[in-house]
C-alpha cells in the first residue's frame, strides 16, 4: 500500500548560487559525511558534476520529506537521509538516527528516482507500508 508521493524540481543554478555565497557550509549542510566525501571528489574532477550531485541530492530529499509527509521537520533532517547507490547504479535511501527509527517503526520502504539535466535537478520517490 503507498504511504506517500513526493517529487520535486531543482534549479541547478539555484544551488550553483548558494554555493558561492556560502561555500562548502552550504554542501555539508545538506549532505551526510558519505555524500559530502564523494561531493568533493566529484568537485575536485569537474565542478559542475559536483553542482549537479548535490542538485539531486537536495532535490531527492525534498521528494523524501513530502512522500512521508513531514517536510523538513523532525525527524527529518538533510543529513539524517543519505541518497546511495546499489552496485547496480540504482539510487537508494540510506536513513540515520531518529529518522531511520521513526521510519522503521512504520514498516516503511521508500523508492527514489532522480534525474539532472545542465539547469534541472529533478527526482520522485514512493514510500510504501511493507507487506510484511
């Protein structure tokens, strides 16, 4: 049974501007320890790769906060919900602390697309009640 929808669209350059006015306090504010070590790697290489990282990151986490309808309050935090990836390529959630518990108490599974293009960031996730 699905417990919730959620999709959002991100402006690449949006988040291109927040990092110039803040820097990387802005990345680590979004991004788990995991997500902002590989956002620096992929900055280092190609910066605009790095942009488009946390783009989707940002944006997979907003579609998260509405399928579970709490937006960004707790539990829900940017750094508590970690975008990974299965050795397939496919993206995943990776939940920490209260956030995984609350989740987790629920019998929750959640399902996460993302996408970027040169100026959109855009993702959608289905969270479902398990079967179990």
């Amino acid at each position: 049974m699905i417990y919730g929808i959620g999709t959002d669209i991100c402006d690449v350059r949006r988040i291109r501007a927040s990092l110039e006015r803040h820097g990387e306090r802005f990345a680590s504010k979004i991004l788990s320890e995991a997500e902002f070590a590989t956002w620096k790697a992929r900055s280092a290489r190609w910066p605009e790769r790095g942009i488009r990282f946390l783009a989707t990151r940002f944006s997979a986490k907003e579609a998260f906060s509405k399928a579970i309808g709490l937006g960004m309050r707790m539990p829900m935090t940017w750094r508590l919900c970690e975008v990974g990836k299965q050795a397939s390529g496919k993206p995943t959630l990776v939940l920490h602390g209260g956030l995984k518990d609350w989740f987790d108490a629920r019998g929750l599974i959640a399902h996460v697309s993302v996408t970027d293009e040169t100026d959109y960031a855009a993702s959608f996730c289905v969270v479902e009640v398990s079967e179990k």
